[in-house]
C-alpha cells in the first residue's frame, strides 16, 4: 500500500521545478529536540542515520541540518529541472527501511542489542523490532500497539534521557 501511495502522490508533483522544491525544503520545520537528540548522541560516539519514506532532497538537508551521518530517502526522476513524477527504484518501503537498518549497523560493527530505532508508522515496524530498543514516536495507533516504549507527549530529547543523559549532558 505505502509504494502505491507514494508513487500516486509522486505522479501529482508531475512538472514541479526543482525551484519549488528547494522552496519546501527552506520552510521544513525539525521536529523539536532532533538537534538536541543527535548532537548529545555524537558526541557520545553514536553514529546516527535517518531513513524515511520521504524523497531524499528533504532527508539529506535534514541530515546536514541536524548532523546526521547518514540519510535515506526516496529519489525521484527529474528532466530539465522538473519532476517527472516518476520514483526511482528501489522505493524506500519497510522492507527498505529494515534492510537500510541492518546495513549500516553492521557497517558500523554495532550489534542488534545495542541500537535504538525510532518511528511513528506502519512501515516502521520491522525496523523498531529489529532494534535493541525500539520507539515509538507521537505514532499511529498499530505502532504503539506493536512497539512497548512509546513517546506520546515529549519532545525528542525524550530518547536523550532513555539512555540516561541528564539535561545538563545535552548538547
């Protein structure tokens, strides 16, 4: 369901400039203790990435933003500077989101046990129960039904103090 709705809202950017979208990206608002959550983690020796169903041009400037070290995300097709409201392949689905998951924890020699996942929707659950700690975030209903620890009214830096951080450790 989640490939066809994206490819369908995808297809309705048809003949959008790339203009329009570096537009969007000024006005993208972070979710609110992203930064706190990431820097802290950092300079703790995480590494840290962001895998979305999203299209990359966002995830990428929200990994540069808040110093993420990697970023995945959808890519689409452009022609002279217009989206050609085409996916590029391979979208970014659950199967993509978990297998993302486990690459870079094996690229980066980190154990199962000792990662932390984070999501808010269905496609997010194979990679929340792969992880070591899974979290649900302001998620939909089946995520915090499925998923144990769940983050309804904090902000971000919530995680932050799940992993024992006090606010004076926060960067």
């Amino acid at each position: 369901h989640f490939v066809e709705a994206i490819k369908r809202r995808i297809e309705l950017l048809k003949g959008l400039s790339l203009e329009n979208l570096e537009k969007a990206k000024a006005e993208i608002e972070l979710t609110p203790g992203a930064g706190e959550l990431v820097q802290t983690m950092k300079a703790n020796g995480a590494v840290t990435m962001l895998i979305s169903g999203g299209l990359s041009i966002f995830t990428d400037h929200v990994r540069q933003l808040i110093g993420f070290d990697k970023a995945k995300g959808n890519d689409f097709e452009m022609v002279d500077n217009k989206l050609t409201g085409r996916l590029i392949e391979p979208v970014i689905n659950k199967d993509a989101k978990l297998e993302s998951f486990k690459l870079f924890a094996a690229t980066n020699h980190i154990s199962s046990a000792d990662t932390i996942a984070v999501g808010d929707g269905a496609n997010d659950i194979p990679m929340l129960l792969e992880a070591g700690t899974a979290i649900a975030f302001h998620a939909k209903p089946i995520v915090n039904e499925t998923i144990d620890l769940s983050i309804k009214y904090s902000d971000l830096t919530a995680l932050l103090y799940i992993q024992g951080y006090r606010s004076s450790d926060f960067v």
